[in-house]
C-alpha cells in the first residue's frame, strides 16, 4: 500500500505531463487524487489491522502519527483538485494561463503530492530531506506559473530562502549521520529514523542538540516560523490559488512533522526540554509576529498568508510544550487548520476572480453577488478565528490549558494574540461580504462543495471527535512523548 500510494502521483504526474493542456485535464487530475484518497484509507485500514507498516528496505515507514496525516494530505488534495478544475478553466478564458502553463500546473499538483506522500512515509531521514526538496521545487514552478514580473520575484525569494533553509536542515541531517556513525551497529541503519529512535539514549546529546537546531531552521523556513516566513506571503498571493490551498494546508504541515519527528530523537538522546524550548520560542514569536501583521494587509491572500503562520507558530509552540494535553491539541489543531485554511483559499479565489483583484478595498458585497461564496468566506473566517464550537476553538483552548498548567506566565501572550488576530481578521470582513456589490461585478463557475464539506468536519471535530480519530491521536501523543515503543 505504502508502495502503490507513492505510484499513484508519479503517473499522474507523467500522464498529466502529456496530457496535461486538455480540456479533460483537471478530470484527470481529481481522478489521481482520488485514487491516491482510495489508497491512503487502505493504508490506515491497514495499519490498525496490523499497526506500523514498513516498506521499501525500512526507507519507507506509516505508523500512529503519520497515518492520519497521510489520509488528510490525500482528501485536502483531493478536494483542493475538484475546486481547482473550473477554477483553472476560467484562468485560461481570461488569459492569465496558457496550455502550456496549464500541463506544468496539472503535472506539478501531482509532482507535489508525491513529494508529500514521500515526506511522510519516509524512514529514511536523508530521503525525507530529498522530498522536501522536491516540495520546494514543485511549488517554485507553481508561484510564478502566471509568468509576472510579481510572480517571478515571489518564486525566486522562494526558492532562495527555502533554498538556504533546506541546506540548513541538510547539514543538520548530516551532524545526525555524524552521531550514528559514532555506534559500531550503525552501518546502512545511520539514518533510518526507526533505528535512530531506538537507540538515541546512546546518541551523542551534544551532536544531536546542535543537529537540531540547524534542522529546526532548515525545515522551520519551510513551516514559515518568523524570521525565516518572508517567502510565504509573497507565495501565496502571486500564485494560483489551488497552489495556495494546498501549500498552507499540506506543506506547512509535513515540514512541521519533520520538526517534530527530529525532536523525538532529540528529547531521546539529551532527556532535557532543550528541542521543546527551541520550538517554543519560534513558536511563540511566529505567532505574536504573524498576529500584528494581519492589521496591515491590503491584499485577501497575503491577509490568510499572515493566518497560517499564526497557526503554525501556534502549533510549534505546542509541539514545544510537550505533555499529552499539549501534544493533542498541535495534532487537532493540524487537521482542523487544514481543513479551514485549504477552504478559505478556495472562497478567496474566486472572491478574487469576482472582483478581478485581490485586494481588499475593491472587494465588496460577495453575498450579493455569488452568496455561496461570500457565506464561504464568512463561516471560514469564524471558523479560523476560533469561534466555537467549530474544531479550532477546540485545540487552542485545549492549548491554553496546557500552557496555564505547565507555562502560566506564557498564557497572557497567547491570549492576547488570539484577540489582536480576531481584529485583524474582521477588520475588512463585513464590507467584504455585506458591503454594496460594485457594478460589472458578475458571479464565476464555482464548485463549491469542498469548501462546506471542509467547514462541516471542523464543526464536527469542533462538537464531538469521533472515536476512530481521537485514538489516532492519542497512540501519536504516546508516540511522540515516548510513552509506547515502536
């Protein structure tokens, strides 16, 4: 399964290569996804039949805390791809996309699934590093897709910073070969993350501190922790909004996990809160950072850019707690984060085609013109708020209790960011929905129907989450504090 989740985008990606100018292409496109979705539920079906599932010479690994991870990359990219067909289709009647940007659009969306896939079920930290650069370089061709001088600039800082960032997080995974090496068993095993993990309270403490903390900026760029985030904005807003969806749903996400997957071996190896103070203090500055930058955009995209890293400074920050509480809520907050962000994109974009700009002043009446958008984009901005009881409500008030339990002093900030971002993200909402619809403005094809089946699962997991998925994360909490082996 492991194997045939891995096949499924790489002949999306080459068949889209030929076909990707189609008109049929975005058919084809959502067909892979769906596929892949297929697959990723078999995966999970399988691992809590038999547990963790290894594969390819132990390069490749799927257990508790990857599995759910793995099923949510599959139905964001899959419903993201239902979205993205009519949304792509009406790029090319505008003339903003040509066929043959069209077959590097559909084969790259494939390319970069793939590379998500290969992030997640890597056991191999030195592959694991590969496909997160193959992630960089799918999504470089995806911001400047539209060819601008904008869209070039934005691909280009991309690219270099995460660029840098990527070749700190090589030299990171380096130090950790450096430290395996160091064992007389070692051999072929020096960065499978299994073996790593097993034996890390024989690990050099010191090594492994310093591999963390070039790993944590390597891969911390590409989770967008301030002050490395000046890439993310720029990316998202001079990129098609398919790529936005799922480069803050998905992307965000696996580069956190690689985060978190080198501080199991960290917290192994010195038995300190070196690696959870670290991610607090990225954390914890990414948030307040993100937070105060939200009161000055003028553009929708580059406003939920400064969301997401927000979001992400508030799970790395959990992460960094540490404790079952803390740990459970930075997993719910993964998913229902998501789910959330990935269904904003979608209503942002075609705001953005309704109104034929992004920026904020010049969108207006969104519920006059194409009401199942305007509805989108508010119920989405409530739910990434933390209005409850949808899901997002849920993880940061479990993340405010575990930070009063273990960090009082730290609950203040986090309290007062969440209401600095409340402000930022009504600040321009009401005259975006309700407002007078401008003259000339006409409704857009839409499918919609992702946007409110991702709202209605983060209203769900907001109300009661059901029990399939709260043993998921519960056996990853375990997991990753080291309360069960392997």
């Amino acid at each position: 399964m492991i194997a045939l989740l891995l096949w499924v985008p790489l002949m999306g990606m080459m068949t889209l290569a030929l076909l990707g100018k189609r008109a049929k292409a975005g058919r084809i496109n959502a067909y892979a996804n769906a596929a892949m979705l297929l697959v990723s539920l078999l995966l999970a079906w399988q691992v809590w039949r038999e547990g963790p599932v290894e594969g390819g010479g132990e390069q490749l690994r799927v257990d508790a805390f990857n599995v759910y991870l793995i099923v949510l990359t599959a139905f964001v990219g899959f419903t993201t791809s239902l979205f993205s067909a009519p949304y792509m289709e009406n790029e090319r009647h505008h003339g903003r996309v040509t066929e043959g940007s069209l077959r590097l659009y559909h084969a790259m969306y494939q390319g970069f699934m793939l590379a998500m896939f290969l992030v997640l079920t890597a056991n191999n930290m030195g592959l694991l590093w590969v496909a997160m650069e193959g992630a960089t370089l799918a999504t470089v061709l995806l911001v400047g897709l539209y060819r601008t001088p904008e869209s070039i600039e934005a691909a280009w800082k991309y690219f270099i910073l995460c660029g840098v960032g990527i070749a700190q997080a090589l030299f990171g995974t380096v130090l950790l070969y450096f430290a395996a090496e160091q064992l007389p068993d070692a051999g072929e095993h020096a960065l499978t993350w299994s073996w790593l993990y097993q034996h890390a309270d024989v690990l050099n403490p010191d090594v492994l501190t310093l591999a963390f903390v070039f790993l944590l900026v390597g891969y911390g760029t590409k989770i967008g922790l301030v002050p490395m985030h000046n890439w993310l904005p720029d990316a998202h807003s001079e990129g098609p909004t398919p790529m936005s969806a799922i480069l803050s749903g998905l992307l965000l996400n696996d580069a956190l996990y690689a985060v978190v997957r080198c501080k199991m071996l960290v917290d192994g190896a010195v038995h300190t809160p070196v690696a959870g103070y670290l991610m607090m203090g990225f954390g914890l500055l990414s948030f307040l950072v993100a937070v105060l930058f939200l009161h000055r955009q003028r553009d929708i995209k580059r406003l939920f850019s400064y969301s997401s890293i927000e979001h992400m400074g508030a799970m790395t920050f959990a992460f960094g707690v540490g404790g079952p509480l803390a740990t459970f809520a930075a997993l719910l907050h993964m998913t229902v984060h998501s789910l959330t962000k990935s269904a904003i994109f979608i209503t942002v974009g075609h705001a953005a085609q309704i109104a034929k700009t992004q920026q904020i002043e010049h969108i207006r009446g969104l519920i006059r013109t194409q009401p199942a958008i305007g509805w989108g984009l508010l119920i989405g901005t409530l739910a990434i708020a933390g209005f409850p009881p949808f899901g997002v409500f849920t993880s940061e008030f479990l993340l405010l209790s575990a930070t009063m339990r273990s960090y009082p002093w730290l609950t203040p900030p986090l309290l007062l960011g969440i209401g600095i971002a409340f402000a930022g993200l009504f600040r321009h909402l009401h005259s975006m929905v309700y407002g007078h619809a401008p003259e000339g403005q006409t409704p857009v094809k839409a499918n919609l129907w992702p946007v409110f089946a991702h709202l209605a699962l983060v209203l769900w997991l907001g109300v009661a989450i059901p029990g399939a998925l709260s043993d998921w994360f519960n056996q990853a909490t375990q997991l990753i504090a080291g309360s069960i082996p392997l």
